[in-house]
C-alpha cells in the first residue's frame, strides 16, 4: 500500500519540498504496535499498546492481540515470532 511516509519523529516527512510517498507496510506496524487502544479518534479501538508489554509474561495472549489488531486493519500475518526476551519479529502483507 502506498501512502504518505513519515519520518522517525512520526512526523509527515518531507523530501526536497513534497511530501514524501512510499510503501506504508512497515509504517503501519510500527503505529499499530505503538499506538494504544483510544490514541487514534478516527479508530478508538484499534492499537495493541505494546509498551504494556513489558514485565508481562503471558506471550501467547500478546500474540493473539497483535494478530486480531492486523486482521482489523487488513494485514495478514506471515510470521510472527516473539521471544522470551521481548523481541517481535513480525512479517505481513495486506490482504
């Protein structure tokens, strides 16, 4: 999916006076994974708040919130590996 792309501030990033577009997958994840349930108006009920995973050790529970919240927004997870130490490794595709 294109869309507009935003900088490591998650501001719209600009190239050479436009607004930059590009592929939005990897984006989109990282805002999904972020964002908490209630920080986006537009969709209150969407995020997975993964801050709030640490210190948490109910992994399996972690992993059906990710995959129901992808589902939500029409990605469609390959691969989803997280491991004792916390570390997400994640692959998806729109559907």
């Amino acid at each position: 999916m294109i869309d507009v792309q935003l900088d490591t501030e998650i501001d719209i990033l600009i190239k050479n006076g436009d607004i930059a577009i590009g592929e939005a997958i990897n984006q989109d994840i990282l805002l999904l994974l972020s964002y908490n349930k209630g920080n986006l108006k537009q969709y209150p009920t969407i995020g997975v708040g993964i801050y709030n995973m640490l210190g948490d050790n109910d992994i399996n529970s972690w992993k059906r919130n990710i995959r129901e919240e992808c589902n939500k927004i029409g990605l469609l997870l390959e691969k989803l590996v997280i491991s004792n130490n916390g570390l997400i490794e994640l692959k998806a595709k729109y559907k």
